[in-house]
C-alpha cells in the first residue's frame, strides 16, 4: 500500500489517503493521476517511512518528510514541509524541517520561547 496527499490550489494539504501501491497502472493512469480524477485537488504520493530526508526503514527517502494535514508541497524541492512553528524559525533546507535559531540544549526538558527567542527550561 501506498500513501497519497491531497492538495489544494495553493498546494496546503487536506487530506491523506492510503491506496495502490505507486507502481501499479490503474484504468492505464499513474495512481496520483487516477487518485485526482473527480476532485478538485492534486495528489501527490508521500513516504509513511520518510521524515527529515530519512527513510526510517533504511528505503530511499521520498519527498523529504511524510506529508500531514496543513503542510505544504513544495515542488521546487519536491518535498512536503510542516506549517512553520515560529516566526524566527528557519528552514532547513537539506531536511524540510524547520529548525530554531539556537540549537536545542542538550540535556533537560525544554520548550521554545518566541518572545526571547530562547529555549526555556520546564
């Protein structure tokens, strides 16, 4: 089995469905082109096993991240990336994942603080 996204205009995310596996012809289309028929949306695959560039189960990675509810595609890098969390997070562009702008500290329980722009400890 595989995975499918489904995208509106501006390419966000609405729903993510389980369905033929990828290398199968359906009534002669590509499943993402079968998949799309009837819908106003496009569709693209996406990797249960793939997040951060990293296929979980040793695979090739696909698209960069498994694609969620309100991500967006972005097909200039051909990878599904997560809403940004924070305003002064940045994207890193080798995994799709956003990232603060001061490195997680190493030890302890920590969430971030935009107003300081630093981790706080809990």
């Amino acid at each position: 089995m595989a995975h499918y996204s489904y995208l509106d205009s501006n390419s966000v995310v609405v729903t993510v469905t389980v369905g033929k596996d990828e290398t199968e012809l359906i009534n002669g289309l590509d499943t993402e082109t079968y998949y799309a028929q009837g819908t106003p949306y496009t569709v693209k695959r996406t990797s249960y096993n793939t997040y951060g560039n990293v296929h979980q189960l040793g695979g090739v990675p696909f698209r960069k991240n498994y694609a969620g509810i309100g991500y967006t595609y972005d097909a200039v890098r051909n990878a599904f990336i997560a809403p940004k969390p924070y305003p002064s997070w940045v994207l890193d562009e080798a995994t799709c994942l956003w990232g603060a702008p001061v490195p997680y500290p190493a030890t302890g329980r920590w969430v971030w603080n935009e107003a300081t722009l630093n981790w706080v400890a809990l």
